[in-house]
C-alpha cells in the first residue's frame, strides 16, 4: 500500500480538502497548514464500510475538489488556486520529509450525518427541486424550518431536523442517480496530535 496518494480535480461545488480515512492525522495537519494560505472546508468521511476512491488506496489519503466549475468548462481562478494549491502540497510534503515537526493543532472538519434525498413519488420520480434559497449554500448552515426543497406545484418544504446541519455537494448532477440531494453534515473539532517522520 502506498504511504500517500494525493488527488487534486476541480468540481461543481466550493472548494474542500478531504479525507476517507479515520484518524488521518496527515491530512488535518496538511489541512491546517494550508487554510493560512487558502481557507477552505475540510470534510472527513469515516470508513463506515467499503469505501472506493483513489486516495483510500494509500495508508493517507488526501482529497481536494477545488470549484466551483461548470462541467466542460475552464475557470482561470480554479486553475490558479489548483496551482497554488498543488505548491502548498509540495511544500508541506518537503517540510514533512525533511524531518519539520508540526505541533499539535485543533482542526474545525465537517462529518457526515445523514443523507437526504429530493422527495419523490411512489414511483421514484422526483416532486421537488432543490430551493432556491439553498442552491449554491454549501456548507452553509440549515436550521429547523429552513427551505430546502421546492415542490413543482410551487411548495415550500423545509428542513424538519431538530439541529443546525452544514450540507454539501448540494445538488450535484452525478449524485441524482444515488439519490442524493445533499448531505447533512455537522461541525466537529479535531483533536490533532504532533506529526513528525520517523525515519
């Protein structure tokens, strides 16, 4: 298994660094030397099953999906922050290599919480789209009473959770399939301990 895989592609929603790997004390650490630089989400997805990505192949997996950007398109301010990013990658991996030891450090993440899906018939078919108060809202908090979803009749429905959730990848076209509206995230803070290689 490889020590590390980075992947770095662009996508439809805002920028963030992520993780597939419980306890992946690299990337926070990497996630908290470059929000100096490019603040950013960090969303960290525990291994609750089978999980197939190309950074869950390493023994430290790094995600960045940087957006957003229109599918088919170019974006001169994704590719420069894709750029700059891909420095701050290279930069942080020398500082680690060359035996730099970073302290401990406590690193605001968003984990996922539940799945919600577009309300749909008996047939499957969706009944509602998502509203437009919350198109474009990624990671933007939801409180109870919130609209989310926008039936075709043109009803309100609104978010029946008892707490505030943080949704992501609101919307996205190649979640529809999976039926996915968007997940519900919460904050949480991790705890990170020193990082040093040991050689």
């Amino acid at each position: 298994m490889s020590y590390l895989i980075c992947i770095i592609q662009h996508q439809t929603w805002e920028t963030v660094y992520s993780s597939n790997v419980p306890n992946n004390y690299l990337m926070f650490h990497f996630a908290n030397y470059v929000q100096q630089f490019l603040h950013c989400p960090v969303f960290s997805k525990p291994l609750d099953g089978p999980f197939y990505s190309a950074q869950s192949m390493s023994k430290h997996g790094i995600g960045i999906e940087i957006g957003p950007q229109a599918h088919g398109t170019l974006d001169a301010d994704v590719y420069q922050r894709m750029e700059k990013i891909t420095h701050y990658v290279l930069d942080f991996l020398d500082k680690f290599n060359q035996g730099e030891e970073f302290p401990a450090c406590s690193v605001e993440a968003h984990r996922i919480t539940e799945k919600i899906d577009f309300p749909r018939d008996e047939s499957g078919d969706l009944t509602a789209m998502i509203h437009p108060k919350l198109q474009g809202k990624d990671w933007q908090p939801i409180n109870p009473g919130d609209p989310i979803f926008l039936t075709f009749e043109g009803e309100t429905i609104c978010y029946q959770g008892n707490s505030t959730i943080y949704p992501a990848f609101i919307n996205e076209a190649a979640y529809y399939e999976k039926r996915l509206a968007f997940w519900a995230m919460e904050k949480i803070q991790v705890s990170v301990p020193p990082l040093k290689v040991q050689k």
